[in-house]
C-alpha cells in the first residue's frame, strides 16, 4: 500500500478554501486599453536642414 493522506476534508474546509479563492481570484484584473500598451514615436528627430525640400516641389516648378 502507498502512503496516502487520510485527511477527510470537512464541509468547513471546503467552505474557507472557497472564500479564500474568491478573494484571492473572485474579479479580473482592470481592463487595460490597446492605445495604452503601445507607444508613438518618430524613429528619428526631426532635421530642419532635411526638411527644408519640399519632395514635390519640382511639379510646381516645371509642370505648371
């Protein structure tokens, strides 16, 4: 025969084990929003002497 426990478990046991995991896992954790798991950044700062080019600048100048 192997060791066993012969522990019978009680009516307030069961009861007190009930009330402490309600307690401890009776309500979920607060919800928590997708905009605030992510964060927006640019890759790189911003260089004025870069941005000084206007990328469609040539249209105006030679299209119209």
């Amino acid at each position: 025969m192997t060791h066993r426990s012969e522990h019978r478990h009680t009516s307030q046991d069961t009861t007190d084990a009930a009330t402490l995991r309600r307690d401890r896992f009776g309500t979920l954790p607060e919800r928590i929003r997708p905009e605030d798991t992510t964060e927006t950044r640019p890759a790189t700062l911003p260089d004025p002497a870069r941005d000084r080019y206007h990328a469609d600048e040539w249209l105006v100048r030679y299209c119209l």
